[in-house]
C-alpha cells in the first residue's frame, strides 16, 4: 500500500533563505509526483509535476527532485518570501490502474518579514 | 473565470441529516473526484467519475452516493450524518486518465456536523 510522508510537519524561516521540504513514499511503482501549494481556506494548486521519466522540473524560484528508485522527492524554494507562506503537499501517482492521488499531511510553511 | 467551483462553500449541520454538495468544471475536462481533508490534513480520494461512470470508489460509507448528471457535474450526497463526517470536501477535475494529467481542485466545502 502506497504511503507519502512530508518532513518537516512545519517550518518557519526568515525571509530570504533558501529552504528544502522532503517528500518520500513507500512503492516505487508511479506515474508522476506532484507538488502542491495550499493556502488557508483555500483550494489546491498544483506546482510542479514530474513525470516518472524525469529527475527534475523547475518553475521560477521552485525546482522540485525526484528520486523514483529511492522513492524520494524535495521541493526547493529558494529566496523564500512571506507570500511562500502555505502548506505544500507532495502526491503520487501509482502506476496502472485510474488517475487517483496519493498525498502527504503536508509541510506548513510560514516565511516571517 | 472558476474553473472547479463548489458549493455550498460552508455547511453547518445536525447529525442524521441529509446533505448535498455540488461540484461544477467549465474546464471540458472528462473525469472528476472527490477528496476528503481529514483533522488531520490527509486529503484521501472518495471517488473518481470518467464521463458520468463510476471508476473509482474507495471505500467509502455508502451513506455517500455521487452523481454525475453530466461531465462537467459531480455532486455529492451524504445520508445520516455522522460526526466523523466532519472534514473539507474538495473537488477536483482532470482531462483524462493519461500519465501527465494534473488534477485541479475547488475550493473546497467546510461540513461540520454537530
């Protein structure tokens, strides 16, 4: 049974530094992964997806990793700022089978001024 | 414009009653799901449609019953509420089953049953 777990639970840095949120699941078998930032009362939106194939994508100040033999995953933010304050959910995709997600309990992150 | 919208954002409720929550893409997208965020911030799939059919059902009370009027449509209709009930309903909406589709997701609706 696939299981994804987020490390830290929570962080809270000064703005400006650069920060690393981990993700690890427990079966290798996946389609992609997908990082995803979530603001209070707010729905999901989706960062990054990386395809199984890939090692890496980038977006802006983001680049998340992905390693599938491992069955680990970071999410790089760098220069962080207040408006990075969220909690960021990492989710899987299993192989076979229909489209459905696995999610982490997510790192909630606050970047104070 | 909203791509997955939700309604009602918020419902407060007694336990035993019967509730519904509506879910509605203008992305043209052909499958829809609902998630459920636990206290505990897990976000777990209920069920998945493809074109108004059933594909996905986790395990779910059958006290929950979908329905997908149409594809751009997928409600969701809870009997005898339970206070375990209590969670964020999020919906989301892919284009298909392909490897490379991301899902997009509501805003989400707050059930608290007293």
């Amino acid at each position: 049974k696939q299981e994804v777990t987020q490390i830290p639970a929570a962080l809270s840095v000064p703005e400006g530094e650069n920060l690393v949120l981990n993700c690890s699941f427990t079966d290798s078998a996946i389609y992609n992964l997908q990082w995803f930032r979530q603001d209070p009362g707010k729905g999901l939106t989706s960062l990054l997806l990386i395809q199984s194939s890939q090692r890496e994508q980038t977006s802006g100040r983001l680049n998340a990793s992905l390693d599938k033999s491992s069955g680990r995953s970071t999410l790089y933010i760098a220069a962080s700022q207040p408006g990075d304050s969220a909690t960021y959910l990492c989710a899987v995709r299993p192989s076979g089978g229909y489209n459905k997600l696995i999610f982490g309990a997510g790192t909630r992150l606050a970047v104070h001024p | 414009d909203t791509a997955v919208s939700q309604t009602p954002k918020y419902l407060v409720t007694q336990m035993g009653n019967d509730k519904s929550i509506k879910c509605e893409q203008n992305l043209g997208h052909d499958t829809m799901y609902w998630y459920k965020q636990d206290s505990k911030k897990f976000l777990k799939i209920m069920f998945s449609y493809n074109n108004k059919e059933l594909i996905i059902n986790e395990t779910v009370p059958n006290r929950f019953s979908p329905k997908s009027p149409d594809k751009a449509h997928l409600n969701l209709h809870i009997n005898s509420l339970e206070l375990g009930d209590s969670a964020v309903y999020f919906c989301a909406s892919s284009q298909a089953q392909g490897r490379r589709e991301t899902q997009y997701f509501g805003p989400g609706t707050r059930l608290l049953v007293l």
